[in-house]
C-alpha cells in the first residue's frame, strides 16, 4: 500500500507547482503611501498647470479618476460634494479621459467646480498613471502643505475627521 501512495503524492506535488506557476503575479507593494512625500504630477497637456502646495496647516485631495470607470467617477463626485464649503482641505480632480468632450460631460453632470478638474488625455499609459501606480478604480491622495501623504482612498466620511 505504501508503495501505491508514494506515486500519488508525487503527482499532486507535481501538479500543485504546475499551477501555482500559472496564477497571477500580483505587487504585493503599493507604489505611494502614507508618509511618501508626493511627487508633482506633469500632465502631457501642457496648458494645464496646477498647485499641489496647501496653505499651512491645510490639506489638499489629489484624486484621480475617469468617466468610464464609474466607481472612481462617483467616489470623485462625492469627495468633491463633500468639500464644496471646506476651507482646510483644497481638491484637485484629474480625470484620465482620452477624450475631452467625456470630460467636460462628466463634470457637467457630476456638478464639480471646472477650476480644479483636469485631464490627463493619456490615460492608463500616461506617465501619471504609472509615476502614482493607479491601477482599477483609481485613487486619491490626501496631502499636508508639507507635501507628504496623510493618507490614501479616503472616503467623503473619513475627510471629516480632517476638516475639523
């Protein structure tokens, strides 16, 4: 009996590493977290320019999305409602549309303030999607006026707790 058993194992051994060696890779590592100082994101629309530096003792939202995602499209919206009448934390949307006409619908519809949306028309092979490591469902950025990330996803009841 010993003798039949020994094959059997060998082959699941065998066949367990055979498909482990087919499953996804994934990055265990984050690009940017807490604590990383931001780097400056350079549109490769070079009209736009913008300013991440927030005044002393104040926060600014760096969030990225698109409109065809609709879960980063809603979380931006909803991060922008909730700042509408903040003065500690300044948002800055920037949206990954290839195109520019999806953009201006996107922020009409969504109702956002047009001076702190931009777009970046390369999108997923921009090199600010690949500096910030943006993957499915985008991310933002929480930033003190030192440049540093406080935090990273935050949601609309998270940025509460900052705004007081």
């Amino acid at each position: 009996m010993i003798k039949s058993v020994k094959p059997i194992f060998v082959v699941l051994v065998f066949s367990s590493l055979i498909s482990f060696s087919f499953m996804e890779k994934k990055d265990p590592t984050e690009k940017l977290v807490p604590g990383d100082t931001l780097p400056i994101p350079v549109l490769e629309n070079e009209k736009q320019t913008f300013n991440l530096q927030a005044v002393e003792g104040k926060y600014t939202l760096l969030s990225f999305w698109a409109g065809y995602d609709a879960k980063s499209r809603m979380k931006n919206a909803e991060l922008c409602h909730a700042l509408q009448n903040s003065d500690r934390i300044k948002m800055i949307s920037v949206s990954l549309d290839r195109y520019e006409s999806v953009f201006r619908a996107a922020v009409e519809q969504d109702q956002l303030q047009t001076a702190l949306c931009y777009l970046e028309t390369g999108g997923n092979t921009s090199e600010v999607f690949k500096e910030f490591g943006l993957r499915d469902g985008f991310a933002n950025y929480l930033i003190d006026d030192n440049g540093v990330i406080v935090a990273k996803n935050v949601t609309a009841d998270e940025l509460n707790s900052y705004m007081n």
